[in-house]
C-alpha cells in the first residue's frame, strides 16, 4: 500500500446490505462565495474516515495549499463518508490495543511513524481513548453540510483534532455535539438522537463516492483529476494548477 494511504485501512464492507465494490487558526470559507473576477473555481470532493489519520493530514495540507492560493482561486469543498471498519462496535474499543491486535509488532512502528508525521505539522499525536464505530461521525459531518460546506469543513477539523490530538472517542455523543457546537451546527443533539436521521444519505454518498476507491483520503477535483493519500501542499497546487486549466 502507497506509504500515503491510511495507515489503518480495512477491506471495505457494505453495512448497508446493498453492493458496493485550516488548519486550526487559518479559517477560511469551504463554501465558494461568489466567483471574484479572475478566480477560478476548484471543486473538492474529499472521502475520508473520521479515524483515518492520514485523512487528517491531507486535510491539514489541503487546508495549506488552498491558503496559499486562496488570490488565484474559489474554493468549494464536500466531504464525503468512508468506513474503514464499518462492524466496528459502537460502544468502542482500547485504541492501542486494538492497534496492536491489527498490526502486532508493526504496530509501535506505525504509532511512532504518524508521532512523527503530526510533529511535523505542529501536533501531538494522541493514542489513548477509544476508537470504534464512525457512523455518527459521518451522519453529523452531512448533517453540518446541509447548513454550510464551510461548517462542514470546520467540523472534520474539530473531530480530528479530538480524536488524533485529545485522545476523544470518536463515537461519543457529547463529543460530537461539543464539536457541531464549535463551528455552529445548530441541532446536533437532536439529530442525532435519531439513528435514521441522515442514515439514507450516508448510505447514498459511500454507494456514489466510496463504491470504487479502496483507501483514503480520496480526493477528486473539479471531477476529473484524481489523488489519493496525505499529500503534501505541492501536489494539491499542481492538482489545483491543472484542473483550472481543464486538464484531467
């Protein structure tokens, strides 16, 4: 597997029953608002899984390369729903000792090598708590869209850095209601509350986007060209470069 991809990647399976093969302080709008003269729009649709680490890291060097070109271009980003381990309980498991049932003797090699990738970007990686079930995760993370991409956006920032940098359990509820709270996804708790609110729509968007990719962070730009892994700002600018010339 490419060195980029998800360190935790798992072949994915259907819980659907159905066939499916800013960092922190540099805020900026997700959602395109209104195409200034000269700019060109770069649509992103990103799949990824809330505890997935690489995912975070595109993400933090997605957010680096679009801050650096924020004067040449708009930015529209949708983040889509990917599960690496879809029977993953909900109640939620040791996170190191499920690291070290997956991975054995690799697995301290592994923590140390992302210790060292999230040093580089200004963070400790935590791994205590829990790991477990993403569902909610991902329910809330569509329900935010529907009230704005660019809370959306916000909100995979603060359930990542909850879970990969505070040692949060990615299936609590308090926490993911903290989190909508945050970025000002107003009736998170409610929603949630129901487990077939937004439960259709996840189901739709890993049937869309995720039925043919087999690692993540995924990423497809303006619906064409196609890159996959924690890439490091460069590549997203060269990405950016040929998309808005029109080329794949």
């Amino acid at each position: 597997m490419n060195s980029l991809t998800c360190a935790f990647s798992f072949a994915p399976r259907n819980i659907f029953s159905r066939k499916i093969p800013d960092c922190r302080n540099t805020r900026f709008m997700a959602q395109a608002v209104g195409n200034n003269a000269g700019k060109k729009l770069i649509r992103i649709d990103v799949s990824s899984d809330t505890v997935c680490p690489w995912c975070f890291v595109g993400k933090r060097n997605l957010d680096k390369a679009m801050a650096s070109s924020k004067d040449q271009y708009d930015f529209e980003i949708k983040w889509h729903p990917y599960m690496l381990n879809p029977s993953a309980p909900k109640k939620g498991v040791n996170k190191e000792e499920f690291y070290r049932s997956k991975f054995g003797q690799q697995s301290e090699q592994i923590m140390a090598r992302m210790t060292e990738v999230f040093r580089g970007l200004g963070l400790e990686h935590d791994t205590s708590g829990l790991t477990g079930n993403t569902l909610d995760s991902h329910r809330l993370i569509y329900f935010a869209g529907e009230q704005g991409l660019d809370k959306q956006h916000n909100l995979v920032e603060e359930l990542c850095l909850g879970y990969f940098t505070q040692g949060k359990y990615i299936g609590d509820r308090e926490f993911l209601v903290e989190c909508a709270r945050k970025v000002g996804v107003e009736g998170a708790a409610e929603f949630l509350e129901n487990p077939s609110n937004g439960l259709e729509e996840v189901k739709d968007e890993i049937e869309k986007y995720s039925g043919s990719i087999t690692a993540v962070p995924y990423y497809v730009i303006n619906g064409k060209s196609k890159i996959s892994g924690g890439q490091p700002p460069e590549i997203f600018l060269k990405v950016f470069e040929t998309a808005a010339s029109g080329g794949a």
